[in-house]
C-alpha cells in the first residue's frame, strides 16, 4: 500500500504531426495503493562458485494513478487524455519499477553476499543444501575482481661501472607472443588503467652493489601481457644503448611472486636484481572540500618533493606517497566528508598517486597541475593481494606447459649468493 503524491511537477507535450500542438506547465500525480513484492532465492556464482542470494521474482502493482494538469490553456483536454490512457500509462509506470529493480537489485544484494561469504558452509548446513544442487546465478553476480597491476621491486645492481654514463631499468608491458587472450583482456581495461604499456624507467647507480629495494607499480596488467625488464645504458649524446632485457612471460607471471636477474652485456659481473608480484587495484577519490593551487610544489628533481598544502611526500620516480601530513589538505578532506571516510579508504603511506584534476602522468606533470591550476580532486592507487590460482590449475597449466616446451617455464630459483646465473637465464621462485 504504497502512497505517492508528486506536486508541481513540470510537463510537456509537443504533437509530431499537423497542427503541431505543443504546450508546458505544472501538474499533480499520486500514486495509491503500489504494491512490491520481491523474492530470493539461495544460488551459486558461476566463476567462484560461492553462494550467494539472487532474485528470484518481482512482482510491482499499481492500484490507482491521478494525474491533474493546472494551469494551462490545454489542461482539459491533457487531462482528458491522461484519463483516457491512465490504463497505459499505470502500466508503463509498473514496467519502469520492475525494469529498475530488477537492474539494481545485484548491487543491492552485494554487501549481504559479501557478508554471507564467510558463513557459506554454515549457511548451506543450515538450508540443508548442497552448493552443487543450488542453481546458478547470472554473470551479474559474479564477484567483482580488482584491476590488475604489477609491483616490481628493484631489489639491488652489481658490477655497474660509472663510466660518466648512466644506467636505467625500463619496465613495459607487451603481449605474450602465444597471447590472443591478452588482446582481448586489453580490450576490456578501463579508463583508469591507462598507464598499462607505458614504460617506468629506474636510474640506476653504478658500483660493486647497490641496495634499493624500490618499488614500481606498472598498471593495467592483465592475462596475456608479458613483463619486459630492459637494462639501457646512457652513451654520448644521450644516446640510448640497450645492455640487455629479460621478457617474463604471462605463464610465469600468473603463478605467483617470481624474482629475476638480469644480466649486462659486455659485463659478466654486472646484474640486475628485481622482483615481480601481481596484485589488485583499488582506487581512491579524494574530492577537496576547498581548491588551492600550489606554489610552493618543488621540482620534480628534488626527491622526494613534499606537495605541502596537499599534506603528501611524493617519491618523484614511482610517484608513491611516502608520508601523510596529518593537517594537509586530503587528511582534513576525509576527516570532513559526511559521513567521515573509514580508516580503510583513506590516503595512506605506500599509495601510489595516480591524477590531480583528473589528469594522470609522470610526477613532473602532475607537480604542474599543483603549482597552475586549482586543485580540486585526487585520485590514488592502492595495491591489494588477490587469490593465489587454485592447485589444480597451476598442475593443469604445468602439464601445458610441458607439452609446450620450454618457452612458458617461470624463471628458475633466484641464487642467494655468487656466482650469478648465466647471461640470459631468467630466475624466479
């Protein structure tokens, strides 16, 4: 028994034939005696094969509808009309209800699927059903999977001489040469993972060893995309000489956390040391309750800038947050959001920044949006772990593989010590 009036709503109605009548003004509609009736029932998701509460059936009734234009040279005969095909028009009205909830009803069922999750055995215990004798649900809801990335960590470089040159590590994505499914994964990114192919580069210092431990996130990853890591050497003129690059193919990439040595040519002692893991996505959107513009941003060449207003430390290279000032601008903008931003979505240390008005790029870029332009919104990415694969599926791509040959083999296991492996071999846990 659902009542609702709407009062001084606006109208229109233009005639698409001769004499073309057309005419605007307010009018009053109530709808009485709507009815709603919705049921569920105790499925499984297709991909993961969870349970999960879907819709069954919805049921919408209208008992009445009264439409009243005022106010208008033509409000006799609208109103007449309306009379006519109050029929109709109560129906349209049922159509749209049913139409709408049954769109929004996967997104409103998600957080009690999210919550049941973990309770799924007790729940089937409980309902006296096996999860194999429950029906499928639609691909609607299937269980959202994050977007993908690559956390690379450039672990330490022996045996890199000076030599007044420069040294850098490029990190790329590219598809697997076997991969028409990387293809089709790429057709299917977002607009957020724009940075997906895009080449990070890390300069690196030449001596016996280094340690750095840094880390690069390289977005848009997805199945099918192989991990291209470049050593590259700085010659005269600025000119770039490639000294060797390891490809870690998607195969490799999929089991896991893998770790690699790349050697450099001409340099049988000289070694790149890097980690690679997949990880999830997960965005972050701060909207800034007050602009301002940002005068005082340094050069991206003085590492690590500190974006003052903002409250943030910038790593230039791998643009991650390394520190968050309590009294900055995103801290105060989540402490004053309605209702007040949990701890878990927050801005935090080791976030990755990702736009500044909506406008991604390099550090450099985006310290000029700081110093022109009114700042207005952030966006940030945070690395989330996902599922490592099933057993089943790793024995099922390793017999794969087996009968493939070699060139899908992850990289053998990192040595811990010298001698360092042989030029060209890939390594890997």
């Amino acid at each position: 028994n659902i009542t609702l009036v709407l009062t001084d709503f606006e109208w229109m109605f233009a005639q698409l034939g001769f004499p073309y009548f057309h005419g605007a003004g307010l009018a009053t509609a109530g709808l009485r005696g709507m009815g709603i009736s919705l049921s569920l029932q105790l499925a499984r998701t297709k991909k993961k094969q969870l349970p999960c509460f879907c819709l069954a059936s919805c049921e919408v009734t209208l008992a009445e509808l009264v439409v009243n234009v005022k106010d208008s040279y033509f409000s006799w005969i609208i109103n007449g009309i309306v009379a006519l095909l109050g029929e109709t028009v109560r129906g349209l009205i049922v159509d749209g209800v049913r139409d709408a909830l049954t769109q929004n009803i996967p997104a409103l069922l998600q957080p009690i699927n999210e919550y049941i999750r973990p309770y799924g055995p007790l729940l089937l215990a409980a309902a006296g059903v096996a999860l194999e004798s429950l029906p499928e649900a639609g691909e609607e809801y299937n269980e959202v999977d994050p977007p993908l990335a690559l956390l690379v960590t450039i672990r330490k470089a022996t045996g890199l001489q000076p030599d007044h040159r420069e040294w850098h590590c490029e990190l790329s994505l590219e598809p697997d040469e076997t991969g028409e499914e990387g293809d089709a994964a790429r057709a299917k990114r977002s607009e957020a993972d724009d940075a997906g192919g895009v080449a990070v580069t890390r300069s690196l210092l030449g001596g016996e060893v280094v340690e750095f431990n840094d880390t690069r996130l390289v977005a848009g990853w997805c199945l099918g995309d192989a991990l291209k890591v470049t050593l590259v050497r700085t010659g005269t003129f600025q000119s770039r000489i490639v000294m060797g690059s390891l490809r870690i193919p998607s195969a490799s990439l999929e089991r896991g956390a893998c770790e690699g040595a790349l050697p450099a040519e001409d340099f049988p002692e000289a070694f790149v040391f890097f980690r690679v893991a997949v990880m999830g996505l997960l965005d972050i959107a701060v909207k800034l309750p007050e602009p301002f513009a940002e005068p005082c941003a340094e050069s991206a060449d003085e590492a690590p800038p500190q974006v003052s207003r903002a409250g943030l430390t910038i790593c230039p290279a791998s643009l991650r947050v390394l520190a968050v000032d309590a009294c900055g601008a995103v801290a105060r903008a989540a402490d004053a959001a309605e209702p007040p931003v949990p701890a878990e979505a927050r801005v935090t240390e080791g976030d990755f920044l990702a736009r500044v008005n909506g406008e991604a790029g390099a550090l450099e870029t985006l310290l000029t949006a700081f110093k022109l332009n009114a700042v207005t919104d952030m966006a940030f990415r945070r690395i989330v772990p996902i599922e490592a694969p099933a057993a089943a599926e790793v024995e099922e791509d390793e017999d794969d593989d087996d009968e493939g040959g070699a060139a899908g083999q992850p990289p053998a296991a990192l040595p811990s010590g010298p001698p360092p492996p042989p030029p060209g071999a890939p390594v890997g846990e």
